[in-house]
C-alpha cells in the first residue's frame, strides 16, 4: 500500500513536470510571448550569446525586448492597483 502510494506521487510529479516543460524558441510564435515567460528579464538559456535578446527567431532587437518588458511591468502594475 504504502509502496503504491509512493508510485502514485511520483507519477503525478512526473506528469505536473512534464506540463510545465520549459519550451523550445521555435515554439514561441512571438516576441510578447517569450517576455510573458520570462517577465523578470531572466532569459537563461533562451538567449544564448548574452545579448539580452532571448529566442531572436521571434524577437528581433534589444529596443523590442525592453519595450516589451516595460509594456508587461506596466500592465502587471495595473492589474495590481485594480485588484486592491
């Protein structure tokens, strides 16, 4: 029983990974969609020549990164004042 619980969880862990699976640039369909998953600026792997511009088949210049990325903080802080 207690074995078959264990399996149960792991499962679940496996499958909720697996949801959440970071996505490959080419899946990206555009720019504003990348900077939605990473609205911190944090790019990691998506830019990897470090030049602050993540998954370039879909986002085509700094200038359009940091528009974007001021666009969501933006919004992110209006949303906030609306809910309080």
């Amino acid at each position: 029983m207690y074995r078959s619980g264990l399996f149960l969880i792991a499962v679940m862990l496996l499958s909720i990974s697996e949801a959440n699976a970071a996505k490959l640039c080419k899946d990206y369909q555009s720019c504003a969609e990348v900077i939605s998953d990473f609205p911190l600026g944090d790019f990691g792997n998506k830019d990897r020549d470090k030049d602050a511009i993540p998954c370039e088949n879909v986002c085509r210049s700094r200038q359009q990164v940091e528009e974007l990325l001021q666009s969501y903080a933006g919004s992110k802080k209006t949303n906030e004042k609306k809910n309080n």
